[in-house]
C-alpha cells in the first residue's frame, strides 16, 4: 500500500512539473510576442511628406495611435548641397563647429497645430528654432507638443518666402514621437526576451525534469 502511494506520488510531481514546464514555455513565447506585436502596431512617425519650399501653405492631417510627445520638422539631405550650406540656408548652426555662412538663411515660415479642427499651438521657425544632424541630414525643428491616442490633428505650415533653392535637398515634412518614447520601448522589448530566455530555460529544466521522473515512475511500477 505504502509503496503504491509513493508510485502515484511521483506521477503526480511528475506532471506538475511537466505541466509547469510547459506553461513557463508558452508563457516565453506569448509574453515577447505580445509586446514586440504591440509595438509594432504603433505609428511612431505619422507624418513623412515631401514638401517644396515654394512660398504657400501646405496641410496635413494625421492621427494619433500613441499617447507621447511629439515634435515637428523639417528634414533636408546633404548629398546635393553640402551640410555647411544646409545649415546656412536653414538657420540650423547651433552645432560646434559653426559653420562659416556668407549668407543669411532663406527658411522662413509660420505654423498652427490644430487638433479637431481647433488652434491649440502656433509660431513662427527663426534662425537657432531648434534643430537636428547626422551624417546625412540637416533637421529644422520647429513644433513640440503632448498627444493623446486617438487625437486628430492638422498641421499647417505657411511658407511666406522663396526657400526653393532649398528643393535639391528633398525636404521632408516630419511629425514624430520623441526618442525617449523610442528608447523606452527598445528597453522594454529588450527585457522582454531576457526574461523570455530565462523563463524558457526554467521551462525546458522543469519539462525535461518531469519527463525523468515519469520514465522513473514507469520503471519502478
């Protein structure tokens, strides 16, 4: 009697532990899966346009799918013009080194966020506004602001002088999330597959730990 007590005792743990291995897998594999899915489906970069700097205005409507902060700008390529020119044209030379200008900067423009068809933000981009670099880029920032899911907005931007010379560099009109949103979601979805790793070893340990000790149980029936 006693010794059929302990060989059910050691299916029993047997299962547990196969059962508990196999849940600490699935629970690997959903858990990264589920985040990286999430924020797959976020729009991080709502609006990317090309744009002419003719004088005029140029609108754009976008919507919010997640709640950050966001910033306006922008962004010119330097292939064509070099990147000492782009800033001198822009106004964007807030950066060390400085570049050397000859000549005044030719970007000039006004602007207003509206959200429902309601002004919540305006100004005018000037000389040091606010600006971006890299290698192959120049970034002339211009707009920040807090967005909500959800929310509907209109960008409207009015060119009043002739910066078409500024078209051979391909400027783009950009709205998107701040980069601490970025990172955050990098980290979280880089913790999330550590943590998916370690559970996956507990998993297999346990399952494998199970299946010994039912081929143990079967033997000693």
């Amino acid at each position: 009697m006693l010794l059929l007590l302990k060989t059910i005792g050691r299916h029993i743990t047997a299962n547990r532990s196969c059962k508990f291995g196999v849940a600490l897998l699935l629970v690997a594999v959903l858990i990264p899966a589920g985040i990286y899915g999430y924020f797959k489906s976020i729009v991080w970069c709502p609006v990317r346009r090309p744009i002419s700097l003719r004088p005029g205005k140029i609108e754009q409507t976008f919507k919010i799918n997640y709640t950050a902060r966001y910033f306006a700008d922008i962004e010119f390529q330097t292939g064509a013009i070099s990147q000492e020119a782009v800033q001198c044209l822009t106004g964007v030379t807030g950066f060390s080194p400085e570049p050397k200008c000859t000549e005044k900067p030719i970007l000039s423009f006004s602007w207003r966020l509206l959200r429902d068809d309601k002004a919540v933000l305006s100004g005018r981009y000037g000389q040091n506004s606010g600006g971006s670099m890299s290698a192959s880029t120049v970034g002339a920032g211009f707009a920040y602001f807090d967005a909500n899911r959800g929310d509907k907005y209109t960008l409207v931007v009015d060119v009043d002088s002739d910066a078409s010379r500024l078209d051979i560099t391909r400027p783009t009109l950009y709205v998107e999330a701040n980069s601490v949103n970025l990172e955050f979601a990098m980290l979280l979805e880089g913790l999330s597959r550590v943590s998916a790793v370690v559970l996956g070893f507990i998993g297999l340990v346990c399952l494998l730990l199970g299946i010994g000790q039912q081929r143990l149980a079967g033997a000693l029936d």
